[in-house]
C-alpha cells in the first residue's frame, strides 16, 4: 500500500531544508524539515512497505536511525519495538519526523522492491582438486576384548585404507563418541590435509561456503565438495553500509569507535549467518555439512571480516596488517558452520588491492601465460578502482580513487542499482529514451545510467571536451543560472520531480573515468606499451557488468579497442572464491601471484599527475 503525500499546499519552499540519506540504496534528497520519514521517502521516490497506512501497527516501514535528530519515540512505536530495538535505532517511518539532516537505514524488508544483486559471472572450467574430503567409514563396535578408545579404531581404520599419521580437530574430538554411537559405528569424515575436521552421520555430502564480500554487496555460493557444483547462491546488502559507505568512512567509524572493529565484524557475520541459513534452506542441508569457507574482500574488508586492526590502512602509507593467506578456525569467528571447519582468506597485494582482486585474476585467468593473450588488462570498478597488467610474464597493478560517482554518490539525482534507477539512455535530436530498473517510473539514477548519459550528451555536442554544456537540446534547461538537462520530467517520474543531470554531475564522472584511465595508462607506461598492445581488457564486478561499453569508450574511460579484446565477466571475485575453495592449485596460484605483483603506487609515479589531467578531457 502507498500513502500518498500531498505536498500541493506545503509552503516547501519556505520551510528549512535538510538532506535525507537512505542507505543501502545511495540515494540522497533535500526535504522540508518537520516531515516523517516515510514521507521523505516518498518524495525520495523510495517506497516502504506500509501495510496499515501510516497508522503504526504493522511495523512495515521500519527504519534504523543511524546519525541526525527525529521526534522522540512515541506510545505506538514503544509498543512495538523491543528494547533491544529502540536502543539500536529502530523507529517506524510513519511515525517518526525529522528534525535535522539525517542517514536512515532502510532493512531490506522493509522495501516493497529489493536491490539488484550481483552474484553471476562468467562461468570458468577449474580442476577440481579439493582442499577437503569425504571419507566414509564403518568400524566394529568395542566389547570386552576390544578396548581401543573411539579415536584409535578411526585411526587405525583409516590407515587400513590409505591414510597413515592422521590427527583429529578438538572440536571434532568432542563428537566423535555421540556420533559414532549413534549412527551404529558408522559415519562420514571430513578430511583436510591429514586432520579430520568433521564427523558426520554416514552418507552426508559435505559443502563449502564461497562469499565475495564486497564493500557494498555480498554475494555467497553453497559448494558440492564432492563434484564443485554450485548447489545454490544468494546476495545480500554488507550491512556495514550504515557505518560508511565506503572503505575510508568505514575506516573513519573504527577509529572513532572504541568497539568499532567488534561492531562492525559482528553486523558482518550476522548477515552471513543470514545468507548461510538460507543458503541450506534451500539445499536442504544442514550447517553442520558446511566443512570449509572462503572469505574473499579488499583489504579493508578483509581486515574487518578477521577483526583485524584497520587505522593504518586509512594512513599513508597505507600498509595491511597482512599480506598472507590466512586460515582462521571458524569458532574464531562465529560462522554458523561446521565446528570444526576453516575459513580460508587469500593473500592480499596491498591496502587497496586485496583479495577479491586476486581471486577475479585467478577466476578470469588474467595473470598468467595463455596461448591466445599475452598482455591482458583487467580491472574491477568501485570507489577504488583495483588495475592489474599482464605482459608477457611481468604483473604489474594499482588502485586508483575512481570515487563514489558510479554508485550514485555525489550525483544529484544519483542512486544505487535498485528499481527505478535510470540505467540506460538514447539521446537524439528532440528527445531522451530512458531505460529503469524494473521498467518502473524513474526516481533517479544509477551508475551505468549517468555514463550512458554523458556519453550521449557528448554525441549530441550537448556538452563539449570540457564538460560544459553548449549545445541546444529541447531537454536542456537552464534554471537559477545553472544548466540542467532533464531525462525524465516531474510528470514521467516516479517522485514528481525532474529527473536531472547537471554540470556538476558531468565534472564527477569527468574525475571518476580519469582517475581509471590514467591508472591503465601508468601501468601500460610502466610495461613500455601502449593501448594497441593490449591483447585483452577484462572489466569485472557489478558495475562493469551492467556498464554500456561502448559508453565507456566514448567518455574516454577505456582505450578505443577491437570491442571483441573486451570481456565484461561479471562477478569475477565470487567466482575465484569458488575456485579457491575445490582447487589447492588456486591457492598455489594466489600465492604466487601475489609473490610476483609489483605494485605501483600511484601518488609517487612521476607520470600519473600528467596522465590524469590527460584523461580528464573527453576527447
Ligand atoms: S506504515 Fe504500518 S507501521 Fe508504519
């Protein structure tokens, strides 16, 4: 059910204004002070679920309020909420008004349409050489003349089919007893290396559990160890969200926050806890059958996922604790899974090239020798653009600070992939064609939408090398003295406002496709070759899925390549979690390609200030 706001007779423009942030959906607008948040929502263009129509029984619309000042709690909000609740911020959004500019989190459940997810990618051919096995076993029960204690007649019994000098994990010690006794002296082991993680009633498959966690996004895979099949996947919003919305304003949180760390770990792990539940829900499993996990995520992410310390990595010279593989027992870290199991972490190159880019190079087999490809460019989009190079056996790599402009932050009408995002536009002569999300009336736009559409503003010489508007188009207005060309007017939207791009928003995709084109030019500088030399351009993550390539090329963003050089992979880092997961050759891999990365740090490249304010202009 929708409330309809009338805000005909609201004197807005004499009211004071402040600024509404809905997270995880990006999307920030000025209101009037003094309105509910549901009402901001709905001039937003965000629609919360509102069962009872505002009357606070349903607790549909619930919200969390994670910085600024609304109304005290009322009588029927207190009656819903526990205590718990109302300490954490939880407010219902019909009710509540605000008093100041204020950041909401809206909980997935409490939106009528959800994200889009990315948990797709290109699927890849891998030996499948499992980092744990299945073994079944059937021993004799002990009597009088046999008392050999339980964990001597598993030992001996698998030395009498092959496996000699096996040790046993405590918390898989402490079942061993139960178990056997109650599945007649049978069951399923789980066995890494030459240690017994697991014991399980005979005949159980066991599974591992693949997650790319992305600053953003979370994507999960529920693995078959028996075969490497995929049984069933999910995606989820990373909850860290409401802390900052990048690495640094998460970094920034830590600091400021004695129990900012712990914080954020535990909101992270509850979210997998989430996402593991469903997971065996649908593979109607049980938890316990889960035997290893792979934990892929930049650094900082990686960091904050082992709770480690993150303060120096948002301090030059901005160095991880580490750089290594790490295996961590899972009871370290509280994932619902098997007691016994391991989450494996793969090294990371630097503060801002992390795991998940090493898994996307091992997934997209972007760093190593291959018969049809000898210099390969591969790059996933963020608010850190991590860049790697191939040539000839040499690996180069950097990060660059593309910004927030492609997730719809600092973009006047920006906002996340999510229904009603503008993602595709075609200009001509009069008009605009506008593609949504969810074909549903436009409340904004999303990174692929905003460069479709200076790319066309560029074709249609609406705007110039500089990004200065000069062209004339039926769509470009100029109001207050400044510039705005409509993509969808108050009437066609779903908020009943225009739907703009400004100069504004120009400048930072300006700044954002600079920023990744200088890194690819410096690193291609630093080889010795040029653009023409690249035999394949890999472009990964959820943006680089959904990004128009030719867009792309036309902004100036990526060199103007044959377009089959190009490969836009999807989700390339969930995909390498997979194969970290059934191939130990994977995890030599990762090692090695961290051993042999040379990282260039952009800031001390003579050439990088020259190459950015080159690959500023659209040319
Ligand atoms: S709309 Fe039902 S509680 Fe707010």
């Amino acid at each position: 059910m929708r409330i309809l706001l009338d805000v005909s007779d609201m004197t807005i423009d004499h009211l004071d204004h402040v600024e509404i942030n809905l997270q995880p959906i990006g999307r920030r607008i000025s209101i009037p002070i003094g309105i509910t948040i549901l009402e901001a929502s709905q001039i937003a263009g965000i629609e919360l679920s509102t069962i009872c129509g505002g009357t606070g029984t349903c607790g549909g619309c619930k919200i969390r309020l994670l910085e600024g000042e609304i109304s005290p709690i009322n009588p029927t909000e207190l009656e819903l909420f526990s205590g718990d609740e109302i300490e954490s911020g939880f407010r219902l959004a019909c009710q509540a008004k605000i008093l100041s500019s204020v950041r909401i989190e809206i909980p997935p459940e409490s939106l009528t349409t959800s994200q889009r997810l990315q948990i797709e990618g290109r699927e890849i051919e891998l030996s499948f050489d499992p980092v744990v096995i299945r073994v079944d076993i059937s021993l004799t029960a002990p009597d009088l003349h046999d008392l050999r204690a339980d964990y001597s007649r598993i030992k001996e019994y698998l030395q009498s089919i092959g496996y000699s000098n096996i040790n046993i994990r405590f918390p898989t010690l402490r079942e061993i007893s139960t178990q056997l006794r109650a599945h007649h002296w049978e069951a399923t082991l789980a066995i890494k290396g030459n240690e017994i993680i697991a014991i399980l009633p005979k005949g159980n498959e066991i599974y591992g559990i693949a997650v790319d966690v992305g600053t953003t996004k979370l994507a999960a895979y529920l693995v078959d160890l028996s075969n490497g099949n995929t049984v069933s996947k999910r995606g989820a919003m990373n909850p860290q969200i409401s802390y900052g919305e990048d690495v640094i304003s998460r970094i920034g949180y830590v600091n400021n926050h004695e129990d900012g760390t712990k914080i954020l770990q535990s909101r992270l792990v509850d979210t997998l806890n989430d996402l593991i539940s469903q997971l065996v829900q649908e593979a109607d499993i049980s938890n316990h059958q889960i035997v290893e996990a792979v934990i892929v995520g930049n650094t900082a992410m990686h960091h904050l996922f082992a709770g480690l310390p993150v303060h120096q990595l948002g301090t030059a010279p901005y160095v991880p604790v580490i750089s290594d593989a790490l295996e961590i027992p899972v009871f370290n870290i509280g994932l619902d899974i098997n007691r016994g199991a391991t989450i494996y972490l793969p090294p990371n190159v630097a503060g801002y090239v992390g795991a998940d880019h090493v898994a996307m190079l091992l997934a997209a087999k972007a760093a190593e020798h291959r018969q049809d490809a000898h210099t390969i460019v591969s790059l996933d989009i963020g608010t850190n653009t991590e860049i790697s190079l191939y040539h000839w056996g040499r690996h180069l790599s950097c990060s660059c600070a593309s910004g927030p402009a492609f997730e719809g932050a600092h973009i006047r009408e920006g906002m996340r992939a999510a229904p009603g995002a503008i993602e595709r536009v075609r200009l001509n002569e009069k008009q605009v064609q506008i593609k949504t999300i969810g074909n549903i009336p436009p409340v904004g736009i999303c990174g692929s939408g905003i460069l479709d559409t200076v790319s066309e503003l560029l074709t249609h010489h609406v705007i110039d090398a500089r990004g200065v508007f000069i062209g004339e188009h039926p769509k470009l207005h100029r109001i207050n003295g400044k510039y705005e060309f409509i993509l969808a007017s108050a009437e066609e939207s779903g908020h009943g406002r225009n739907v703009v791009v400004t100069r504004h928003d120009v400048n930072e995709i300006q700044l954002a496709k600079g920023a990744i084109r200088a890194g690819v030019e410096v690193l291609l500088d630093e080889a010795g070759i040029t653009d023409s030399d690249i035999d394949e351009f890999i472009i990964a993550g959820a943006f680089g899925t959904y990004l128009d390539l030719e867009s792309a090329i036309r902004i100036g963003m990526f060199p103007d390549l044959p377009r089959n050089r190009f490969q836009q992979i999807g989700n390339a880092a969930g995909l390498g979690a997979k194969a970290l997961l059934i191939s130990k050759g994977m995890r030599t891999k990762a090692d090695q390609i961290v051993e042999e990365v040379e990282y260039i740090e952009l800031t001390t490249q003579p050439g990088f200030t020259d190459a950015y304010m080159e690959a500023l202009a659209f040319n």
